[in-house]
C-alpha cells in the first residue's frame, strides 16, 4: 500500500520534469507552470486512486422492540465506526455518497441471561457488510461487541388524565366531556417507582380558537416509566352555545331542629352556557343551591355566600345572582 510520504515525493519529481518555454513572458510561464502542476496532480491523483487504502466510516445504530418489561440501566453506544479497506475510486463512494444507513438492532430478540445479553462482533460485522460493496474488506469495528445490561421491571394499571389548554371561538364551547381511549395504560418501572405512580398524563395539546369537535392521537408522558400503549386517542365534541337563565331553591344543611333560618331570597338565578343541542333537557332539577348554617354561625355577618352543589357536568361557565343572601334565624315554638 502506497503512503503518503510517496504521493508526496511522486508530486514533487513530476514538478521538476516540467520545462517552461524560456522565452515566455513571467506572468505567462508562471500560468503554464500552474497549468502543468494542475494537470500533474490531476493525472497523478486519478491513477492513484487505483491503489488500496483504508479508511474509517461510522454507521449510526436504531435499537428497537425493547421489551416492556426490561429497562436499558446503562447507555448504549449510538453508532459504530467501522475501519475498511479498499481502491480509491469505491471508497470516495462511502466519502461523498449517501449517509451511511442505520443498523437496527431488535432488542426483543437478544439472548438476556442474567440480566445481560451481548450483540457479537459477527452479527454487527454482519449487518454491517450489507451496506457495504461486495469489494471493501472490513478489518476493525469499535466497539467490536454491545453489551446490553437491563433490569426487569414490574408493572400496573394506571389511568390515563388529559393535559390540555384549549380554547374555542367566541360563541363555541366543548359540549360534554373530553374521552381518552384508552382511559387505562399498564405502565412499567422499577418497584421503587412504580408505587409512586398514581396516573399517567398526556403531553401538552394546546388548542386555539377551535369551533369543530375533534380526535387526536397524543403521546403519554413517560418519565422515569415506561408505557402500553404509548400513546391515547383523545376526542372532544365543540359545538355553538348559548346562555339559559334558570331559578333555583335555596337549602340550608346543618340546621339544628329547633331552628328556622330563613332567606332573602329564598332563591337564586344561575345563568349557564348551554350547547344548544341540550337547551331543552337542561332543567331546574339538574342544580343544587346550599348554604351551610355552621358557616353562617363562624362568619358572624348578615349575608352568606351560596354554594352550588350539584351540575351537569358539561357546565363550565355560569353565574349565580345574587352570590350572597341575606338571612335570619328563628326560634321554633316549643309544641
């Protein structure tokens, strides 16, 4: 194999055989000189590009199929570099070709004994040939083995909470409540962690000025844990709204039986945003107004604030008139 000392020494004995017409002009011979070195080195590197050399190329590794119940516990390397011999001419094509493809290694079909399993120098030699021309020689590969060490993990069912901020178009509102599908993933992780878990939240989706119901697959959060399925459908209905005023009792809880509390008013209006297909099933009964006669004793005031109790669940938006009442307490006749 030729060395770069030689290329080198070849370069400077061609210079030297060079002959300028002496009778040239100086700027004139000093362009027929470059010319002729041009002309040289070109000659000179295409027939050396005939000769063998060896050259490093990195191939970059896609791991895939980890089982759920086995966790990765140290890094695994990202690419191997792979030394190879061959002419010049066909290793400009791993130079100036193509990025090199990945290797994929399948993690679920890895022999694990003792918590280890290790991907040869053969299998990656292996793959590696693939992707190379059937003429390159491969002569080192670092790292020459992979060592995967992994960690078995336990597992339970969690349910799944949505992590969103939306907001719809002026007169729109999302009817009803958002559904997750799946509403339960099994999540993964070591038995420290996994006690810990309590649910398992989607990925932020933010949603502006929506005014149609839609549908989206959103990934889960995986912190510390893994998940299956990694990812839920979540779908909510929007639709136009309008405003439905309704007058509600009021009822007092906690009231000694030897005691009246009586109210002004006796009643309130709440006023909801309503989808407009259930303005018409939206009723009275659908609403619970208390106020609490111990809260009245402790504030000691001569109003107390109303509390609503009891909704439909799609409502979202709503006011209640008036929010404090004014009220006084009666002795009851002994009978």
């Amino acid at each position: 194999m030729l060395r770069l000392e030689q290329y080198v020494l070849k370069l400077k004995s061609r210079i030297q055989k060079i002959k300028v017409n002496p009778g040239a002009s100086n700027g004139r011979k000093t362009l027929i000189f470059l010319f002729y070195i041009l002309l040289a080195t070109g000659f000179w590197f295409l027939q050396s590009l005939q000769d063998e050399y060896e050259t490093t190329i990195s191939f970059p590794i896609r791991y895939k199929d980890l089982p759920n119940n086995l966790i990765v516990v140290k890094p695994l390397p990202s690419q191997v570099d792979v030394k190879i011999k061959d002419k010049g001419t066909l290793l400009l094509n791993y130079t100036f070709g193509k990025e090199a493809l990945p290797i994929e290694i399948d993690l679920a079909k890895l022999d694990y004994r003792n918590n280890e399993a290790q991907i040869t120098r053969r299998t990656l030699e292996s793959d590696v040939q693939k992707r190379l021309i059937t003429s390159t020689i491969v002569q080192d590969i670092d790292p020459s083995t992979i060592r995967v060490e992994v960690d078995t993990l336990g597992q339970k069912k969690v349910p799944v909470t949505f992590n969103g901020d939306i907001s719809t178009r002026l007169g729109y509102m999302v009817s009803g409540p958002i559904t997750i599908t799946p509403d339960e993933v099994e999540v993964y992780a070591p038995a420290s962690t996994l006690d810990t878990i309590i649910s398992v939240s989607t990925e932020l989706l933010e949603l502006k000025n929506i005014e149609k119901s839609l549908s989206r697959e959103i990934p889960l959060n995986e912190e510390g844990f893994r998940c299956s399925p990694t990812s839920v459908v979540v779908a909510l209905n929007v639709e136009e709204y309008t405003e439905k005023t309704l007058t509600i009792p009021i009822e007092c809880i906690g009231l000694p039986s030897d005691l009246t509390l009586r109210t002004f008013p006796d009643q309130v209006k709440i006023t909801a945003q309503v989808p407009l297909s259930k303005f018409k099933e939206l009723t009275e009964s659908d609403f619970k107004i208390e106020i609490d006669y111990k809260e009245a004793i402790d504030l000691k005031e001569s109003t107390i604030p109303v509390k609503l109790i009891e909704k439909p669940e799609w409502i979202k938006n709503y006011t209640i008139s008036p929010d404090r009442i004014e009220y006084i307490l009666e002795q009851n006749n002994n009978q």
